[in-house]
C-alpha cells in the first residue's frame, strides 16, 4: 500500500529546522509566485519567534512588476512580517539579461541582508527548479559541478543563501496553497518560450519526464561531486598560504587528476580574487594545459608560475593595477588595511614602485612585490607595508588558509 507523501510543509519546516534551526533572524525573498508565497507562509509559521524579513526584488522588465511587489506587501504585512521592495536600476543593457538579472537580484538582497543583520536568506527553488536546472546544462555540456544538484545553502555575496525546498514539487505547493485560500501571481513570462528554462520546462512534459527523477539524478550528481572535493581538499592539506599567495607542491597537483587540479586552481584563483564565481572551465582547461608545459599562465587574475617543485599561484600585477584606489579598509578585495591618514590611499606598487623598495629581501617575487599594496599620498609614495613595516600602518590579508580550503570544498 502506497503512503501519501508527507505533507509539504512539514517537509520545508524540517528543511529549516536542519537549515537554520540557529538562526535568530532569517530573510526570505518573495516575488509573488506559488513557490516563494508558500515558502513565506510557511516560515510565519515556523518562526517561533525569530525575525523575519521578506524582500521583493523589482527587476522593471515588464509592466506590472510593481503592482506584484505591492501584492507581495500586502501579504507579508497580513503575516506580520516586515516588507520591503528592492529596485534594479539596470546602467547598461546586458547580453545576457536574466543572467544579469539574477546577479543583480542576487547583490540586491545581499546589500539588503547586511543592513539588517542577516545572516541568510531563504530562496523558493523546488524539485522542479533542480530537474529543469539539469536539464539546462546537460544542453549546454556541463561538467559535474554543472549537472550537480543545487546546494541548499550556499555561500556568495557575503550571505548565506537558504534552499528549504528542494525536496518539494511545484505542483503540490500549489495544492497546498489552493487548500488554503491563499493566491499567487502567476508570471506571463512563465509562458514566453523566448526564455531557456520555459522551453525546457515544455520539453520535460511533452516528453512525460518525471521531474522528482530528473531531482534525484541531480542530488546523485552532487554525491560524487561531494566525494571530488574531499579529495581535493586532501590534496589540498600541504598547500602553504603566505603574504597573499598561495603555494603548491607540484608534483601531487601534476599526478593528481585533471579534475583534481581544476579544483584546486579554480579554488586558490578564487582565494587570490575573491571573486563570487569561478573562471570559465575552458579557461582553466587551457590555463592547466600550459601549466603541464611548464609555462607561467594568467587566470581571470591570477598569475601562475611553476617554480622549480612548487607551483605558486598569486596576484597578476597588472590586475592589481587595476583595482581602485582605496581609502580603507580593504583594498582590492585581497588586503586589510588600518591606519590610513588624510589624504592618504592604497593603489598597488607597480613595478616602477620596486626600485624604491628592499622587495628582494621581502621573500616575495618581483610580480607579488609588485601587486602588494602601496600607501601613497597624491604621487608621493609613503609606504609598502608588505615589503618594510611602516609605523602607524597595519595591513593583513583578508583571506586565510581556512578560506582557501573552504574554497577547495565549494560547490
């Protein structure tokens, strides 16, 4: 005898329960729609007392968009939760608007987390998200991080993103919601055939694909994504983080397979950048087939350079050239600086900066001398903190080898 399935919100609550049972305080973002409306009736009603803030995130790409954010408000208020509408301002026309979209929507709810506290935020992604996600990039050739299921929760933009409802279908949210008397705004733009996701989503019906199987196959993915990255983080255990760079024994990362090594450079890339996404996997292909040469490579900027039995991965200088000058407290993504004065800023030493300075006898090479930080005032240079310690000037890294092996382990 077949059980029913358990009910869906019982499902998301444990979701939360193991998610962000810790949490005092807990963000979810709502735009209108079945998946996220239930996922916001269903945290009022987990909250037991925790804050809970629900933010809509207002592209302006079609018309309505913020009549649906008040719809959105006027829910929330009736939950008591606090609403606010976050508005994308697009500066430029994007090649790719929903990818930009997403990032924006993405930075947007960020910026709003951090000015209230929160440490994460909850998305409505379902089990269908996760079989049209695969199905998206299996079109597009992706590798296992690719094809793997979506984590539920994330790391990126400095917060933490919450996914409570993978386990759960589109359609018996629906259902749940109907049960209830409680409406949704349902997207045109869910029927424009224009968008990737909507033709795959047709797709996947027309040919009676099971969307919950299509999930699983995604979840099984991601277990052998898992195993890769403890063995890469195993790989990982010798690698020496030092003055902002990160070392490598060569002969492990060369015997270790491709993937392995994809890892791990796209890793220490990402820990030298702090970039939220990693470099394109063609990129990293070429840039490892150059390393086997034993060529010196940049990556999305970084400089690689093999060095007799290590492997030393560090800031292009040129990029770093290119980082805005800073007034504190971090610059370029990568430094921590403290006791700036007036009219003082951190730009990169360049190399015309080195014959001013002792690099030599900083244990640095000529590019990682060249890409550290510099304390300048107008022209006039006053100090390279990395090189010679200059009085009243403190500067760190803002990542340290717990980060870079995190990294390792990122999905």
């Amino acid at each position: 005898m077949n059980r029913p399935a358990p009910d869906p919100a019982a499902r998301i609550r444990a979701a939360l329960d193991r998610l962000a049972g810790d949490l005092p305080a807990l963000g979810v973002a709502v735009s209108g729609g079945g998946d996220s409306v239930a996922l916001m009736h269903v945290l009022a009603d987990w909250a037991r007392g925790r804050r809970v803030l629900v933010a809509t995130v207002d592209h302006g790409l079609r018309p309505g968009s913020g009549d649906e954010a008040r719809s959105v408000a006027r829910a929330a208020k009736a939950l008591e939760l606090p609403h606010v509408t976050l508005l994308w301002r697009r500066d430029t026309e994007a090649g790719n608007l929903m990818a930009a979209a997403r990032d924006a929507r993405l930075r947007l709810l960020s910026g709003w987390a951090q000015r209230n506290d929160l440490r994460a935020v909850a998305l409505g992604h379902t089990a269908d998200d996760q079989a049209e996600t695969l199905m998206m990039r299996l079109a597009r050739g992706s590798g296992i991080d690719g094809l793997a299921a979506m984590a539920e929760w994330r790391d990126a933009f400095g917060v933490q993103w919450l996914r409570p409802m993978l386990g759960v279908g589109r359609a018996e949210l629906r259902d749940w919601l109907s049960a209830r008397g409680i409406g949704w705004i349902d997207d045109a733009s869910n029927e424009n055939a224009d968008f990737e996701r909507i033709r795959i989503r047709r797709a996947i019906a027309e040919c009676g694909l099971d969307s919950a199987a299509l999930a699983r196959a995604a979840t099984h993915i991601g277990e052998a994504r898992d195993a890769l990255s403890h063995f890469a983080a195993a790989a990982a255990e010798d690698a020496i983080v030092a003055q902002g760079s990160i070392i490598l024994p060569r002969r492990p990362f060369s015997d270790a397979p491709s993937e392995i090594r994809r890892r791990l450079l796209v890793a220490a890339c990402r820990w030298i950048t702090g970039a939220d996404y990693p470099p394109r996997r063609a990129t990293v292909l070429h840039a490892l087939a150059a390393l086997a040469a034993g060529s010196r490579v940049t990556l999305d900027g970084a400089l690689i350079e093999p060095s007799g039995d290590r492997l030393r991965i560090m800031r292009e200088p040129a990029a770093a050239a290119r980082a805005p000058a800073s007034t504190g407290p971090v610059w370029d993504n990568r430094w921590q600086v403290e006791g700036l004065r007036p009219g003082q800023q951190v730009t990169a030493l360049g190399l015309q900066g080195l014959s001013q300075q002792p690099w030599r006898g900083a244990g640095l090479t000529r590019d990682e001398a060249a890409a550290s930080p510099a304390i300048r005032e107008g022209q006039r240079l006053v100090a390279a903190p990395l090189l010679r310690s200059a009085a009243g000037h403190r500067l760190w890294p803002v990542r340290g080898a717990a980060e870079f092996r995190r990294l390792v382990m990122a999905h």
